[in-house]
C-alpha cells in the first residue's frame, strides 16, 4: 500500500516525492525490499522473546548471589566487544538476547547482589520489576491529565497512600493545597523545589542577592541545583555542623541574621535527613523555626532515610516536617522500587506550578481549563513521562505495610547487630551513630589500611562496600538495605572483614593511627 498524500504538489515543490514517499531508490541498482514490509515484531514473537527475557530475569535474579559483586573489567573492554558499526539488517532476536551474557554481564556491578553494601542501595524487587514492564507495555505519555488519565490519578492517589504508610504530615496530601508528583530522582526533586523557593522569593529581579543554606554534609545536588537556577556557588552558604556531622541550628540562625543585615535575601535552605556520607541527621524543628521567621523555604531531603518512617518506631526520620514547605524521598534506593522514583512532596503546590509551568496552544485541553485536574508536566522539568506510579503502585500491594515495616525493620537490626560486632573488635572503631542502616566505621591503623581492606574485600567480589571522609579520616560505610539481603549475608560480611582485616594491616605497612581520636 502506498501512503495516500492529498496534496502532492505541495511537497513536490521541496521534495522529490516519487523517491520519497514511492520508495523508488535514491541510487539505482540495489535491489529494494518491499518498501511496505512491516519490521515490527509481531505479537507472537514477542509473546516469545517476552517469555525469554523473563525467564532470563528470573534465572539472573537466582544467581545474582553468586556472581562476583563488582564489575573488574577495564576501561574499553565492553566497547570492545561490540561491532563498530550498527547493524545493517535486522538480527534474530535470539542472538540480541545472547549479548546479555556475553558483553553485558561481565561489566555490570551487580547492584542487585544481597551481598551489596556500597554507596545507598538500588533496590529492585519482583513487583516493580513487573510494573515497569507494564508500564513499557502501555507505553503512555502522561504529561497531561488528559493524555491518560489513569497514569495521573493513579500517581496522586498512591502518592497520598505514602503520607498515610509513611506517616507525613497531612499538608504534603493532594486534598489540600499542597500534594506529591514522581521525581526522576531527589536532585531533580531538590531543583525543583528550589525552583520554587526563587519563584515564592520573587528573583527576578534580585537573583543575585538571593542566598541559600545548607550544610558541607548536604549532597552534591544541592550546589548542582543552585548554579541550574543561575546562583553562583557563594550563593550558597554552607553552615557549621555539630559532632555528629548535622547542621547547627544556631550556626543556620547566626548566618541568616548575618546575611540579612547585609542585605542580601535568605531564601532557601535544604536540611538533609540521613546525609549521604554517614546518615547524619539535620535537626529539622530548629531548623525550621528560624526558616518560619525569615520566611525561608525549607525543603527536606530524606533521599534514603525517608523510607524508614514505614515503621512508626522509626519516625524520627519525620520531625519537624510538618512546618516544612517541602520533602522529598526515593523509593528507588530503599523500597524496592527500582530507578527512577523519587517522591517530592510540597505543602503548597501553588509556588511550584507558578516556577514550572508554560502553556503553549498545543497542549490545551478542556480537562487542565477546568483546573480539575493535575498536569505532572508542571510539577517536574521533563515534560513526557512514563506511567511512573504503576511499578510503586504494585510494590505497596505486593509488599503491604506489614512487609515493608518488616523488611525495613530486620535492616536497621542487622546494622545494629553489625555495629556491636564492630565496638566489640579492638582492631576497628565507629565513625558516626548508627541511627538506621548505614554502619560507618574504620580501622585503627589508617587511611592506608583502610583503603586496603576496601580494595581487597572489593576485589574478592564476595561483597561490595564504598568509602567516605571523617573528620578528613578515611571509613568505610555499610549500608544494609539491600531488597534480597538476610541476615547471613551481613554476618558473612563481617566475618570476611574481621578475617581480611589483619592481611591489609600488614600488606599497608601499618602502624597505629597516631592521631588523636583513634580509639583506644
Ligand atoms: C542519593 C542521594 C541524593 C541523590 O539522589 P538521586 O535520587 O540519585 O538524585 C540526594 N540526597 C541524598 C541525601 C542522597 O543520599
């Protein structure tokens, strides 16, 4: 069949239609295939290869334990392993899924291994797996309300489950002026939130007073966040911290009072709960406070410790959040909703669209005239997006609240657990508190040794952990999180470093740590 086109002149005039739109060669000589062939791969065959990748998914998810944890391949190597060019014909789908094994595997770092302990966990699990597949499946754009409206109303209303399972105060609920949208991950949440904040303190006109807070133990993505909105990097101020690497309030009082005599303009502060270095957490009611009375926007970023509040014991990660303007948290590192899914929370939605949304003609609709509905596109940067609440949606219901509160809880024991076995060895000292999962501890014998002993335990692949800086002292960090790790596997973990330990000491050369401070 040929394409009909009604008014042939038209492009006649630019393009020579009989070779674009009749299929007649560009060169003359190739033989030309059947210029209406469908490529698509038809329902049975995906039906097949559908089942194939499954099954593929399945059996990795099986063996996962036993693959060595880190990736060791070199820099290059996988590159190496594929044509230099792309493929001319179409390839038996057989032989696309036979790459997984073969160029793939070998350089991934296996996120999902029980025995992952490295930066915050990825977690994935079964049903969110499932939903995003789904979601491919539908294959929606769900920009608008109107451009598939169970996509929107599904998010918000699985968005206000989260304020009932989490516990948030009732402002961050959709009923009211405030209300949640699904985030690619907590820096573009943090952004946006930002964004907002510059909108509320009306910049145009005076951006380059505007000043920002937060402290040196906050995530990249906050200096990140502020130089996209147009601060420069004094713009944003970084406030002292306590023992325990958490802001000061009265260091935070102190530098707005400062700023403000100075004439410049405190707009926005960001207070971390469960810094990424070693889970320190920001005290958020003082905080908050002085952000009241300097009419600061105060946004929260619990990237990781967020999902502890599934456990009410566990609530302290909440505090203060009721006089915040705005929280956001990531199911896709510790409720085993793989990337990306970030959830941001506002307690008043009105700053937020005022900052991100432009209506061009193209995308009115009747339903976002009536303001009935909520357009996601205005709460976020990108403008299409996928279903991204169906694989949350059905990790909650797989899961339910007993399960995360379960699984959440044996997490938080086992650091717990990790830490006694850690005071208790003469050889080792911990860093910071262990409030939740994220165990940060050292060797007494140095930054060598301790650099060591991560190498070697990285290099044995029977597990994978990450570094950070205190008090400009190397540690080494645990975060127990992971979607399939037991109990086993942290006691495996220890058992491997307490053995490991004493090699390093001798392979770096130590001797004790001089400084002081060092234990014992
Ligand atoms: C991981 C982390 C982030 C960044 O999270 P993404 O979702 O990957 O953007 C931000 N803040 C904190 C405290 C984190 O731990």
């Amino acid at each position: 069949m040929r394409s009909p086109i009604a008014d042939r002149s038209r492009l006649d005039s630019f393009w020579n239609v009989d070779r674009v739109v009749n299929g007649v060669p560009a060169a003359a000589g190739a033989p030309e295939p059947d210029a209406d062939r469908s490529y698509a791969m038809s329902a049975d065959e995906f039906r097949r290869w559908g089942h194939e990748a499954v099954e593929w998914v399945a059996r990795y998810l099986e063996r996962v334990e036993d693959l060595p944890v880190g990736s060791t391949v070199a820099p290059g190597e996988i590159r190496a392993l594929l044509p230099p060019s792309p493929p001319e014909q179409p390839e038996p789908f057989g032989a696309v899924l036979a790459d997984l094994d073969r160029v793939v595997l070998p350089g991934i770092t296996h996120w999902q291994s029980p025995k992952w302990f490295g930066y915050f966990q990825a977690n994935a699990s079964g049903p969110s797996i499932i939903g995003e597949l789904i979601a491919a499946g539908l294959g929606t754009q769900g920009m608008l309300w109107s451009t598939s409206p169970a996509a929107t109303e599904l998010e918000t209303h699985v968005l206000d489950w989260l304020v009932e399972l989490l516990g948030l105060p009732d402002r961050f609920r959709s009923d009211g002026p405030g209300g949640g949208v699904i985030q690619d991950g907590a820096s573009g949440a943090t952004l946006c939130a930002l964004l907002a904040a510059r909108e509320r303190a009306g910049w145009r006109d005076r951006l380059d007073r505007l000043v920002a807070y937060s402290s040196p133990e906050a995530h990249s993505s906050v200096l990140k966040g502020a130089r996209v909105a147009g601060l420069h990097d004094d713009q944003l101020r970084l406030v002292a911290t306590d023992e325990h690497q958490a802001m000061r309030a009265d260091a935070f009082a102190a530098a707005v009072a400062e700023d403000r005599e100075r004439g410049r303009v405190p707009f926005f502060a960001v207070a971390t709960v469960g810094t990424t270095s070693t889970h320190a957490l920001d005290p958020v009611p003082e905080l908050a406070a002085v952000c009241r009375e300097a009419g600061i926007w105060l946004h929260v970023d619990g990237a990781h410790a967020g999902s502890a509040a599934v456990a009410p014991e566990l609530r302290f990660v909440n505090a203060g959040l009721d006089q915040v303007d705005s929280y956001c948290f990531d199911p896709h590192k510790w409720l085993f909703t793989n990337l990306e899914c970030d959830v941001l929370y506002v307690a008043d939605r009105a700053p937020l669209l005022a900052a991100l949304s432009v209506l061009p003609e193209y995308l009115r609709n009747a339903a976002t005239e009536s303001g009935a509905v909520i357009d996601y596109r205005d709460w976020h940067l990108a403008l299409g997006r996928r279903f991204r609440a169906l694989k949350l949606w059905f990790v909650l219901r797989h899961y339910g609240a007993e399960g995360l509160r379960s699984t959440i809880r044996s997490h938080v024991r086992w650091a717990a657990e990790l830490a006694t076995w850690i005071a208790a060895d003469p050889r080792f000292e911990l860093v910071a508190p262990v409030p939740l999962n994220l165990v940060c501890f050292r060797h007494l014998g140095g930054d060598a040794v301790n650099q060591r002993l991560m190498d070697d335990l990285n290099a044995s692949g029977e597990l994978y952990l990450t570094h950070t800086r205190v008090d400009g002292r190397l540690a080494l960090r645990m975060s127990i999180g992971q979607t399939a790790t037991e109990r086993r596997h942290v006691v495996d973990a220890w058992e491997l470093i307490a053995t490991r330990a004493d090699q390093a000491a001798a392979a770096a050369g130590a001797a004790p740590d001089p400084r002081p401070g060092a234990r014992r």
